[in-house]
C-alpha cells in the first residue's frame, strides 16, 4: 500500500470515530430527555392526586416562583411548533408516553448505527495494522 492509501485509511477512521462520538453524544441526549419525561410522568402522578396544593414552579434560568395549583383536573401540554393544548392528566400521561416510544426507537437506532460505526473502524484498524506489518 503506498502514502495515499495510508492517508485515505487513516482520514477514514478519524471520520468513523468522529460519527462514534456524535452517536454517543446523540444517546446521552436521549437517555437526558428519557429521563426527563420519567419525572415529568412522576410529577403529573403526585400533582393530580390533591385538589389544591402549593408548590415552586419553576420560570426559568434557575428561577422559582411559590405557586398555588387550585385544578389539577388540567394540564397545558406542548404538542410541537410551540402549540400548546390542554389535556388531562392521563392525557398528558400518554403524551409522554407516545414520545418515551419515539426517543426508545432513536436510542435504538442509535445503537444500530454505533455498532457498525464499531466495526468499520475494526476493519480499518486491521487493514492499518496489516499494513505496518507488511512494511516491516
């Protein structure tokens, strides 16, 4: 193999590793987004269970407001596009729901696509090393 074959093996893999590294990033967003919609689900469980309450709601940028909750018969929900719709809770529950089934297929697709990341930068490596041996 000569100086060019070299270089295009050695471009290849820093490629592959550069798309390993933006999958797993990828996957850490998912599984911070699952997470999210886990507590979010918990959060809607406890609120409904009382009438009235009062509790800190948070208004942005590490900023809380004490809030009082006089129905929990309603939440707003965003649906996309900044539209936002009121739902029940159980609703909202399924909502989130339908978007934890969403995040489940990118992490698995995900994955897919990090396992054959993985072994075209293992045919590379072999390629490489057998190319340093055939030069010694």
């Amino acid at each position: 193999m000569n100086q060019q074959d070299q270089q295009r093996l050695a471009l290849q893999a820093r490629q592959i590793q550069q798309g390993m590294q933006k999958a797993q990033q990828d996957l850490q967003q998912v599984e911070q987004q699952l997470k999210m919609i886990k507590s979010t689900r918990e959060g809607i469980e406890e609120l409904s269970k009382k009438e009235e309450q009062d509790v800190i709601a948070p208004i942005g940028e590490g900023v809380y407001m004490p809030s009082e909750i006089k129905n929990t018969e309603k939440t707003l929900v965003e649906v996309g596009a900044g539209v936002v719709l009121e739902k029940t809770p159980d609703q909202a529950i399924i909502t989130l729901g339908d978007r934890k089934d969403s995040l489940l297929d990118v992490k698995k697709k995900l994955k897919a696509q990090q396992k054959k990341l993985q072994r075209q930068y293992q045919q590379i490596a072999q390629q490489i090393q057998q190319q340093r041996q055939q030069s010694e």
